[in-house]
C-alpha cells in the first residue's frame, strides 16, 4: 500500500495538516486574496484534452531537449527557497529526489545549501541556476561564475519578484526567514559578498543578515542590464516570471535562449492572469525561437499535458514536490514527482500520442 497519498488533493491536504503552521504558511500563501493562486488550477480546468484513438502507444518516449540539455522527460522542479523550513535536508533532499529519476532541478539563490553542495548531490543530473539578481553586479557575476563552474547548464533569472509580494500568510506570522539567517548558504559563501563585510558572517551574522537584505533585491534592474549578464556567461539564459507576448518578444530580441511563463504560483501579484492562459499568446509570439517553460499550477501528468500541448517545451512543479518532502522527506518528493510522470505518460499515450513534441493545440479544446 502506498505510504504517500497518491490523489494530489489529498496529498497536498496531509502535507499541510503534517506541517508546522509557520512553513505551511510559507508554502500554502499566495498574494492578497490568494485568487491567482486558484486561478491558475481554474485555468488548466478550462482545457479539455480530446483523445485520438487506434494509434500504437505501445512504445512511448517522453525525452526531450530543452536549451542544449538532455532530459528525461519534459519535467523539471521550479526553484523553491528555504527549503529546509519544510525538511532539514532541503535542497539536498529535492537534489536527491531528482537525481534519483534524473529529472532537471532548478536551484535557488536562496538555500540553505551552496550551489556546489547541491549539484554535487545532483550527479550527473542537469541542473538550472536561478538568479535573484542583486544590487551589486559583482555578486551577480560571482554567482553566475560558481553555478558554470559547478556544471549548471542555464542561467534563470527572475524577474518578477523585485520585492516581494503581499503575501497575507506570511505576514500575519511576521515571517521572514532571512532575518534569521535561514536560506543564505550561497551568499555567505560567497568570496564577494564575503569582501563587502568587515567580519565573516561566522563572526557577525547580524551585520551579514543586513549586508543581504540590502543587496538581495533589485527593483532598478531594466532590459540593459541583460546585455552585462549576456557578456558575462555562455551558459543559455533564461527569464522566469514572463507573462506578456511583449516582453517575451523583448526577451528574443535581447538575445535571451527562455523563457519561464509564471507568476511565481500566484505569490506576486493578486489577481494576476493564470499562467496557462498567457501561454497561448506568448508560444505563437516566440514559441519557434525561444525555449517555453511554464510553472504554477502544475499538480499532475494531465496538468502538464495540457501545457506542453499549448506550446511549453517542458513543465516546472513547484510546490507538490515540497509536500512529498514534509511528509516524506526525499522518498516523499521522489515518489510526487514519480507520479506525475507516469500520470503524463498514461495522459499522453491514452489522448493518442507517444511522444511531447506530438502534444499541439489541436488536441485541447476550451470548455463551452
Ligand atoms: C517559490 N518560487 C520561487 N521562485 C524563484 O524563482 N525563486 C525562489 O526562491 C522561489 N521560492 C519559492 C518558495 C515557495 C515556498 C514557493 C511555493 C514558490 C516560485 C516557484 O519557482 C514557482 O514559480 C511556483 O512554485 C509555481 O507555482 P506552484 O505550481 O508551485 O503553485
């Protein structure tokens, strides 16, 4: 009998009832009234797969390429901060989840682990580095640097969380973990960020704690700034939090390799479009030149049917993986993640097709 609840309603049920109330804040809140949090499930409700029948699925193959990098399947793991508020393993126990599959982990800025600990729990496992750009533009190269020389194979920078959103949950906790040092490994780590202090943050973790709340955010950065991080690296880089045709298109014409569609699972802005209803527009307006990702409200294999249909070339899952791992640690997050996969196999083999690059618009139909 399976220990994990294998309906993701329920899963996500038992995760946040296992859950001490501030993490299951952190989790759980969305923006304002947490509507684009719903919103984004209410989108995928919208579409309805119509199958195609009598074709062999007997063999099916979900590989696929995505920015030069080999994955398994069109699945990746969204970048989740703090993860040792869930489990105190953290990231080294997503790491492990995904490495256990093989699965493309994107990994956080903010961690309790160094970036180099954590690709070196990932293997061989492809591996994305997402970018919290700072003020400093050194400590943003210094990053960029460590991630290419750990064998990150992307850049992903994200844009839309310059501050963070209204997040009601979290603030009637008044939580914040950074004030408590918690999710600041790759900083402290950091040789430049380690020269801007005048005491090792072994010494004056205060003075660190206040050192990275002034640099963490960067609401002055514009389109310019991409042409610094273009020159810096060779590794693709990729923009996470894009919603409008017009900047996707801005994005291709700076010479960006991806994009993420996502609102950032309804955190920023309340009442924000769903992320699968801006995917349509942005896949038609640059879905031939630009890699697509797409995040929020991926919760099972038909969800992410539905948006590789739509033109995503691969899914990122947020915060189910996160509830595997409450409950059950890197088995927990293994066995999410695990689910959805052979969900979107039967998904994909059942409506008539056996591999991604099969899944097209045609396939869907919006409910009357
Ligand atoms: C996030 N997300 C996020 N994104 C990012 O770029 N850097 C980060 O550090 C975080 N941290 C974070 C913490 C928590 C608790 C959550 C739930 C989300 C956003 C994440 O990458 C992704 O966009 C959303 O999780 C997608 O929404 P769903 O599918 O998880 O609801």
């Amino acid at each position: 009998m399976p220990t994990l609840p294998v309906s993701w309603r329920e899963l996500e049920a038992a995760a946040e009832a296992a859950m001490e109330p501030r993490a299951a804040g952190y989790v759980f809140g969305s923006a304002g009234t947490e509507d684009t949090a719903l919103e984004n499930l209410r989108a995928f409700g919208a579409w309805r797969i119509v199958p195609r029948v009598l074709r062999d699925i007997s063999q099916r193959d979900l590989r696929t390429s995505v920015l030069g990098m080999d994955w398994p399947a069109p699945v990746g793991l969204a970048p989740i901060g703090v993860q040792n508020i869930v489990h105190d393993d953290g990231e080294l126990a997503t790491a492990r989840a995904a490495a256990a599959i093989g699965l493309p982990m994107c990994v956080g800025t903010v961690a309790a682990h160094t970036l180099e600990d954590i690709a070196a729990d990932l293997g061989e496992t492809p591996r994305l580095f997402q970018l919290y750009w700072p003020t400093d533009h050194e400590l943003a190269e210094s990053f960029v640097g460590r991630a290419e020389a750990a064998g990150y194979g992307a850049i992903v920078v994200t844009v839309d969380n310059a501050f963070p959103g209204w997040k009601p949950r979290d603030l009637q906790n008044a939580h914040l973990p950074f004030i408590h040092g918690l999710g600041l490994a790759n900083y402290f780590a950091d040789p430049v960020f380690r020269a801007s202090l005048e005491q090792p943050p072994e010494e004056d973790q205060g003075a660190a704690i206040g050192r990275f709340i002034g640099v963490f955010g960067n609401p002055a950065l514009t389109w310019d700034d991409l042409d610094h991080l273009r020159a810096s690296t060779t590794l693709p880089i990729v923009l996470k939090g894009i919603l409008h045709p017009d900047d996707a298109r801005e994005a291709r014409e700076r010479g960006v390799d991806g994009i993420v569609v996502s609102n950032h699972g309804g955190r920023q802005i309340d009442g924000a479009i769903a992320s699968l209803d801006a995917l349509p527009a942005i896949a038609d307006a640059v879905g031939e030149e630009l890699a697509i990702l797409l995040d929020s409200g991926i919760r099972s294999g038909a969800d992410a049917l539905k948006a590789l249909a739509l033109g995503a070339d691969a899914v990122l899952v947020g915060r189910p993986y996160l509830w595997g791992m409450a409950l059950e640690g890197a088995e927990g997050a293994e066995k999410v993640l695990r689910f959805i996969l052979a969900e979107l196999d039967l998904s994909m083999a059942l409506a008539g097709c056996v591999k991604p690059g099969e899944l097209e618009p045609g396939m869907l139909v919006r409910r009357p």
